[in-house]
C-alpha cells in the first residue's frame, strides 16, 4: 500500500498534518526520507524493482517524517541514506548517513549473469557512439 494512502487515514483532512507541522519539507533530510518512502511504495517509481519490487519496507514509524527525523537527524552535507545490510529494510538500526565512497563499498553482490548483462550492454553502448 502506497504510503500516502495509510498517511490519510491518520490525517484525512491535512489539519495538523507532520508535512505541515516540522517546517523541514524540501531539505535535503526530508528529501531522503521522501525518495525512500517512494522507491520502496510507489510502484511507478524508477527504481521501484530495486527496492519495493524485491520486498524492501520502509518501518511504519518511519512513514512519518518526524520518526524518521527523530532517529536519524539532519543529513549531512555530502552523505545520503544508506542502509547497512542491504537485504534488511529502511529501520532504525539499518540505516546511516553515508558518502557515496561508503555506499559504493556496501552493495548486494552482483550475480555472474548480471555481470554478463552489463559487459553486454556496454559493448552496445560502445558500438553505438558515434566516432
């Protein structure tokens, strides 16, 4: 279910509501917390089949940016979301502020035919630009 839609029902007319409340909508911290909240509920998001599409939740506290905020802080000038296994869920506990160095050194292990995928792919590439 669509974060959005489980947000209504605790706030249904927008009176009182967190968005409203915190002052921090478009920081770079409620900027993280909502492309989690997308990429793991909106099934129309880009990278929906990276995360929501392999099982990947977001805690339901955290479906409210003020819990969210409260456990994980403003986000530092050049770090992002990060999560520490990679196969858990966005959780209090899982999650880090990190470079993106950080980041690069904590990735799911890509399979052998992926790799084949990509090698693929970048020969393509390759042979399509121009001269």
């Amino acid at each position: 279910m669509h974060y959005s839609t489980v947000r209504k029902r605790f706030y249904p007319t927008g009176v009182d509501h967190p968005m409203f409340r915190h002052g921090m909508k478009g920081s770079p911290t409620w900027r993280s917390w909502q492309s989690m909240l997308d990429r793991c509920t909106n099934s129309k998001s880009l990278n929906y089949h990276k995360y929501g599409g392999r099982g990947i939740k977001v805690c339901a506290e955290w479906l409210f940016f003020e819990h969210f905020y409260a456990d994980m802080g403003v986000r530092p000038e050049g770090k992002t979301l990060d999560r520490i296994d990679t196969y858990g869920n966005y959780e209090p506990g899982n999650c880090r502020w990190a470079t993106l160095s950080e980041q690069n050194k904590n990735r799911r292990p890509v399979s052998a035919e992926a790799r084949l995928k990509m090698s693929a792919s970048a020969r393509t590439r390759r042979r399509k630009e121009p001269l």
